[in-house]
C-alpha cells in the first residue's frame, strides 16, 4: 500500500508540478518515478529488512490511529507546501 501510495504521489503530483515549475515532461516523470522509488525503498526498510519478529508486539489502536492522523497532516501540509510554489513561481 505504501508503495502503490508512493507511486501514485509521485507520478500523478510530483510529475505535474515539476512539469508546472519548468521542467521537461521527460524530468517531471522521471522525478515522480524517484520519488515513487524512494516511497518503496522506505517502506521495505521499515517494514521488511529492519523487521525484528523477537521484538514483535502489538501496537496500541490508538498509537496507530495518532501515526495516520499526523502522517495525512504531514503530507497533506506538504503537498499544499509545494503547489503554494506554483502561485508564488
């Protein structure tokens, strides 16, 4: 999911915005694509190579809840942080 999410991200905003910022379509796509691999890379990391199944517990639901409320804050603030460079641009 958090690559799929990833891909989506940067291909579909990240690709647009580079695009509306002056970039060739052919540099906007191939940042989107990196930024996709960098959302796959970090999730792989987090989820499978550091993975320690000894140390494996069960997260409260509301840490979890907390971490997916900030988190959609987060990308949320920056996304709107890279369109607001779109208008100032």
């Amino acid at each position: 999911m958090v690559a799929a999410l990833g891909l989506l991200v940067g291909v579909s905003f990240v690709a647009t915005v580079a695009v509306q910022l002056g970039a060739s379509p052919a540099v906007g796509l191939a940042a989107g694509v990196a930024t996709a691999a960098g959302f796959a890379a970090a999730a792989y990391r987090r989820m499978v190579s550091e993975r320690d199944s000894a140390a494996h517990r069960e997260v409260p639901a509301e840490s979890r809840l907390l971490t997916i409320v900030l988190g959609v804050v987060v990308v949320c603030a920056a996304m709107f942080g890279v369109s607001l460079l779109l208008y100032l641009g």
